[in-house]
C-alpha cells in the first residue's frame, strides 16, 4: 500500500469531510450487502449433514441422541440434526406402560427426509436382542428408497438401549446391519475409538465396538457419564468419517 493508502485522513480534507463522504449509503452498499449474505448462506448450506434417527420410549436413547449431536457439532463443516421415528403403538397402551409424554420440539422424520443426509445414526432400544418395531416399521416403509438405491454409499451407524448386561448390546446393532446391507448404505462402527474408557471394568456401561449404548434397568437408570460420553464420541466420530469420504449430497 502507497503512502497516506487510505488509512488516515487526508491533510486536504477535514475529519467532518470525511467523514461525511465515508458514511454508508444503503443504496450504494446494497450489492454488497447482498453479496456478503449470499456467501454466508451458501458457507451454512454447504456444511454435511448427519442426521441423528432415534426411537426412544422411556428416553434413554434420546439422551444419547442429544449427546450425539453434541460431538457431531464439534466438527467444522457437519450439523447434525435430531429426528424422531413415529411411534406405531396406541396411546393407551403406551398410558398403560407408563410411557411419559415426548418433547413437542423434536420433529418426526420421513422417509424421503433421508436422502437429504450425508450420515445416518439410528437409535434405538432392543426387543429380545433386536430393534424395537418402531423403528422397524421405519425401515419397512423405505422401500421406493430401496429400488432406486437412493441411500447407497450413505455411511451409517447405530446406538442402542437395553435392559440388562446381556439384553443385546451388540446383537441389536449386528441384527441391524442388514438393513443397511440392503441399502447399500455403509456400516461405521466405532471399534475402540475410544480409547482407554472402552477397557475400564470398574462401573457398568453400556457400547460396544458396534455403537454407543445404555443399559435402562427397569426403566429409571439413567445414563452415566461415560455413556453420554462415549456417545459424544460417537458423534464426533462419524462427522469426520463424513468430512472425509462425503460431499453435500444435491438431490
């Protein structure tokens, strides 16, 4: 930059001329203005998404969706986005076993939303070492996705409840790979990412290699920290997995 480049008044002009020649004028500026929210807008949609599928019916998985989310956040350029599958049984059923009203503000997903992901991350209890059926029914009902192979290449995982030690922490999310198998869509364990917190045996935590997990007991359990933790580090894990191999899809 020359000398006097702009950075100082001239000695020719006065600070009030200046100043008044320097004053923004909403019409001149406006271009630019626009151009500069256009650049932010299209900065935002260009960031991957991961969406976060949960089914939850006493919450816990739903704990470790939030938590999730957390980690998938901590990664430049993702979001992730938290869904919730319909549930299929009736209310009075659900009155029966207790079932405590869900949060209003977390939306219901669709089928055709998926498409619009750059990762998965499916959620749910098990039921004798499988998913619960409401989340099955989800996948069943994806089936025009299936034909034209809309969800191939999409990298996926799963994060999983259940009642005991030896109720399915890894059956339920092995069982389920088949569903993606079928997709085309490609399977993100986290192995022992980890680290040391997947070696520790001095308290009882939930996940395995397969995925994130917590063990509901009866139903009044709640996570420990280093499930919420490990299902952080499951979000943040699959955001780079995305960040790496993935582009923003554009259907």
């Amino acid at each position: 930059m020359g000398k006097g480049g702009g950075c100082i008044f001239s000695k020719k002009r006065s600070a009030i001329e200046a100043s008044d020649q320097d004053l923004a004028d909403p019409v001149r500026d406006a271009p630019l203005r626009n151009q500069i929210e256009n650049s932010l807008f299209q900065e935002e949609s260009k960031k991957l998404k991961v969406f976060i599928v949960f089914y939850s019916m006493y919450g816990h998985v739903e704990c470790l969706a939030k938590r999730m989310k957390k980690g998938v956040d901590s990664i430049d350029g993702v979001e992730g986005f938290l869904y919730r599958v319909p549930e299929t049984l009736p209310m009075d059923v659900l009155e029966q076993m207790r079932v405590p009203q869900k949060e209003d503000e977390l939306p219901f997903v669709s089928v055709d939303d998926l498409v619009e992901a750059d990762g998965l991350l499916f959620g749910f209890p098990t039921r004798f070492g499988s998913m619960a059926s409401q989340m099955k029914a989800f996948f069943d009902s994806t089936a025009h996705l299936w034909e034209q192979q809309r969800l191939a290449g999409v990298p996926a995982g799963f994060f999983v409840s259940t009642g005991t030690q030896g109720g399915g922490q890894e059956t339920t999310a092995w069982t389920a790979i088949t569903q993606l198998a079928h997709h085309g869509m490609v399977y993100v364990p986290i192995g022992y990412t980890f680290g040391s917190g997947m070696f520790k045996m001095d308290s009882i935590r939930g996940g395995s290699p397969y995925g994130a997990g917590v063990y509901s007991g009866d139903g009044t359990r709640e996570p420990s920290e280093t499930e919420l933790a490990l299902a952080e580090h499951q979000g943040r894990y699959m955001a780079g997995i995305v960040r790496r191999f993935a582009t923003p899809r554009n259907n």
